[in-house]
C-alpha cells in the first residue's frame, strides 16, 4: 500500500508540499517565495535593460529601424504565446526540473533526456551571455569615468569572470535575501526604463521623425551588398534582425525553475511566466523606440558597429551618457543574478534525476536548501562556453558575443519546443493545473511550435559574410558557433543515449517515500 510523506511540526504539508509530493519529491528547497518574486525572477532575466541594449545592435545592422519598431512587437505577441502554452505546462507540474520534467512526464524518458540537456545548455549561455553583456557597459562605464581604463577586450573579459564569481558567491551566501533582491530588481527595471526614456526625450536638441522610426531600412550585415529592398534583405537579414527581441524576451522558464521555492505555485508560477513576458514587451517596445528617436547620428551608430552605446554618447551630455549606462550595467547585473539562479536549480533538478555525470555532487543542497555545488559548476559551465570572446573578429561586431546568444536562444527554445509538441499529442489525455488554456492549447500549441521552428533554422546562419565557409575573407573568428556549440551537445547526448542512458535512465526519479505512480496520465505511445 503507498504511502505519502508524514508532515511533521518542523515540515509541515501543506497544499504545495503536497503536490510536489504527487509529482514525486520531498520539499527539499525552501518554499519562501511569494508570487510576485517568482514573476520577477523572469522579469529580471528577461531584463530590458540587459538585452535592448546588449543586442541592439543586431537588429539595428540586421533591418535597421524597422527591425526593431516592427520586428519587436511582432515577435513578442508569438513569444507571449509560447509563455502561454508553458504556463498551462507549469501549473499542472510545478517542479523545479520544469521543462525537462513535462516532457519526460508526457513522452518517454528520451525526451526528457534531449529536453533536459537542451535547457541546461540554453540556461548557460543565457547567463554567460548576460554577464559577458554587463562586463562590456561595465568596461564601457568605467572607460567614461576614468581616464586610465582603455577599455580593452581583455579587460572586458577579466570583468566578466568576476562578475560571474559575485553572481556565484550572492546565490551560494545570499540564501535569506535573494528572493528580496530578485524583486529589487523588478523595481531597478521599471524606474531605470523609465529614467532612461525620460533622459531621451527630454535631453537631445533632435530627434528622428516618425517616418524614420517606422519605415527606415539598414542593410549593414554584408549580405546582398546593401540592399534593402530585394530577397535576400527579407528572407535573410531582417529574420537575423529578430534575435534581439527572441534573445532579449527569454529565460522567462525561470518560474517553472523556482516553483519549488514558490508559494501557491500551481497559480503563481503560470501568472509569472506569461506576465513576465507580457509587460517586459511593452516596457522594451518603449525603450527601443525612445533608442530610436534619439538615433540622430546614424554615422557614428553604423561606425559603432550597431552598438546601442553610440546613440546616448552622440545624442547626449557626458553627464546623462554615464547614468544611462549606469542604470543598464546595474539592471544587467540584476539579471545575471537571476540567470544563476534559475540555472543552478535546473542543474540541481536534473542531477537529482541522476542525468548528469557527477549528479551526486550536483544534486546536494546545505543546510540552507541552497544547491551550492549546482550554482558552482553552471557558472563554470558558463565561462568555459564564453573563452573564445577573448578572441578578436576581423568583422569588427562582437561575433562571439553574438553567437553565445545564439546558443542561448536556440537550447532554449528548442527545449520549450518538445513539451509543446507533446502537450498537443497528449490531447485530452493531459490533466490541466488551474490555469488552463482549455480548447485553445491547439491553435496556439501550433504557432508555438511552427515559430520556434523557424527561429532554430535562422540562428544557426552565419551572423556575417565572413563566417561563412568558401567565402573570400573567410575567418573563424567570425563564424556563428551556436551550431557548433548546440550540435555538439546533441551528438555527445545522442550517442551517449544510445550507448548508455537509455539503459538506465528512467526520467524523474521519486525522492518521497511514497511506491505509488504519479497521478498523471501514462507517456503516450509514438516513435521516440
């Protein structure tokens, strides 16, 4: 006869407990987060302040104006409804292993195996890329106030690794207020955006005209020769364009991530996914188009390669250029903080499934609830994947900065991908949570699927012409290693699936003393 876990004065069961109980697992975590703070983790990762001005540039040499005053809400509104459809996902299983766990729990173990994998690599390079990004406008913010820092890649290198280990110490020591921090950071977001748009208004003697903002084309990628007008710009730049808002609108997984830290999760946890979303795209549209306005010396933002930092240096007074990249290179911390958190919670659940190599160490928290050993090696993880940013590109943009991102946007979309397609092959079979999309998991699973198709074909393409392989001026500094990256880790998974893991990995592994199944439908038969 099962039986379930005995709730004790010092763990006491309630509803939460309990459903985790269902799901599987012991309450080993401690369950301390209100609502709001699991939305603001994904608020803080998602992080305007991060990724509007990180990853500008991409747009900005990818389409131009229009790439951003169009392409952003445009991609939003099918981002949003992948939010959806995860947060119908979250609240019918609301543990920490998140993505990986609905797939293995509506599939078979190999999907939760490749989901698994693919989410872990894409929630290290979001953080890598994140605080490689904050390194640079720290590197940039320090070069404006003082006269002796040069500012060089090496350098911006040196600030990365630090900030990774700041980012590693606050999640290992910072156990009682990081919850408090991440909503800290909701707060920094929503005022430093709003200073910042308030500071491009108010201060530039010119701005832009709305026909510049609206219908104004760049083509500075290298491919078609300029043009902005035939095939190749449509069908190949400007898609390219669109990874600032894809990369800038991600890790939004964070509240499946920390719903084993949340209270009420079943609820909070799916309202935090899609509102996370939701308002950090009208914020972001907001801000970008504020970047846009004040984009008045357009020579000197193509001269900058894109880089965001070249329209507050050319439109405003040193003064109020050094608080706007003080209030990003603050949020942008924010941010990274939240990256490792909700990276090492994803190492920590997947290793206590025993999928990954060494799980005993990986799998181990303190007497804090804290997975020290997880937070550790992720963000180890994170400054190995980032080492060929030391490297210089001959194409005179941050390639291997962008190509990070690449990765990051590929594992983990990719990711969402599998349990979305499973959730629609599941059909009636599946068992809502209370937030439920009811008759509509159909229309919107499809555009979710079909759109995270098409993004995985575009980020594996090279960023520049010098990338791609045959080409005159070809160098490997400037190839997209996201494919590399990315493809390399589901042959090594793949291989060693069929090698070894599938013999002996069986998905979730129940930690609670309890014999019985989990009370959700059984895997669906199909191919593998």
């Amino acid at each position: 006869m099962a039986t379930t876990p005995v709730p004790t004065a010092e763990h006491p069961m309630d509803d939460d407990a309990r459903r985790l109980a269902e799901l599987g697992y012991k309450q080993e975590l401690r369950r301390k987060w209100s609502g709001f703070s699991n939305f603001a983790i994904s608020f803080s990762i998602i992080s305007i302040l991060a990724g509007c001005f990180t990853t500008f540039g991409q747009a900005w040499n990818n389409g131009g104006p229009v790439a951003i005053s169009w392409g952003w809400p445009l991609i939003s509104l099918f981002i949003l409804i992948i939010g959806f459809c995860m947060a119908e996902l979250v609240s019918a299983y609301p543990t920490a292993g998140g993505i990986y766990w609905w797939a293995a729990t509506m599939g078979r173990p190999v999907h939760g195996w490749f989901t698994g994998w693919l989410n872990l690599i894409g929630l290290v390079a979001v953080t890598a890329s994140v605080d490689y990004g904050c390194a640079t406008f720290l590197n940039l913010t320090l070069s404006a106030l003082f006269d002796g820092w040069a500012g060089t890649l090496r350098q911006a290198f040196v600030l990365f690794v630090i900030i990774l280990v700041l980012h590693g110490l606050i999640n290992i020591f910072g156990h009682r207020i990081i919850d408090v921090l991440q909503n800290v950071s909701v707060w920094w977001h929503v005022a430093g955006a709003a200073v910042v748009v308030a500071i491009l208004v108010l201060v530039p003697d010119n701005h832009q005209s709305f026909q510049f903002v609206f219908t104004e084309r760049f083509n500075n990628s290298g491919f078609g020769d300029g043009d902005t007008g035939g095939l190749t710009f449509w069908f190949y730049v400007l898609p390219l364009g669109f990874l600032l808002t894809q990369y800038t609108i991600t890790g939004f997984d964070a509240c499946a991530h920390v719903s084993e830290e949340t209270r009420g999760a079943s609820q909070a946890a799916a309202r935090g996914l899609w509102q996370s979303i939701f308002y950090s795209a009208v914020g972001g549209w907001i801000l970008l188009l504020a970047f846009l306005f004040a984009a008045t010396d357009v020579e000197a933002v193509n001269a900058a390669g894109g880089f965001s930092g070249a329209i507050f240096e050319s439109a405003l007074t040193p003064v109020f250029f050094k608080i706007v990249i003080i209030i990003s290179t603050i949020g942008q911390f924010f941010c990274g903080m939240s990256c490792v958190t909700s990276m090492s919670r994803m190492a920590y659940a997947f290793s206590r499934d025993r999928a990954v190599p060494g799980w005993r160490l990986w799998s181990r928290v303190d007497r804090n609830g804290t997975p020290v050993n997880a937070i550790i090696g992720a963000t180890l993880a994170g400054l190995v994947l980032t080492l060929p940013a030391l490297y210089e590109s001959s194409a005179g943009i941050p390639i291997a900065f962008y190509a990070v991102v690449s990765v990051a946007v590929l594992g983990l979309y990719l990711s969402f991908l599998i349990p979305i397609a499973l959730r629609l092959r599941m059909g009636d079979r599946f068992v809502p949570g209370p937030w439920t999309l009811g008759r509509k998991y159909k229309l919107l699973g499809w555009i979710a699927v079909i759109e995270i198709a098409v993004i995985a074909v575009y980020f594996v393409l090279p960023i520049v012409p010098a990338g791609v392989p045959g080409n005159d001026g070809f160098t490997w500094s400037a190839v997209n290693y996201a494919p590399l990256a990315v493809g390399g880790v589901l042959l090594v998974v793949a291989v060693w699936w069929y090698v070894s893991a599938r013999k002996w990995f069986a998905g979730p592994v129940r930690t609670v003393d309890d014999t019985a199944p989990a009370p959700d439908p059984a895997p669906v038969d199909g191919p593998a």
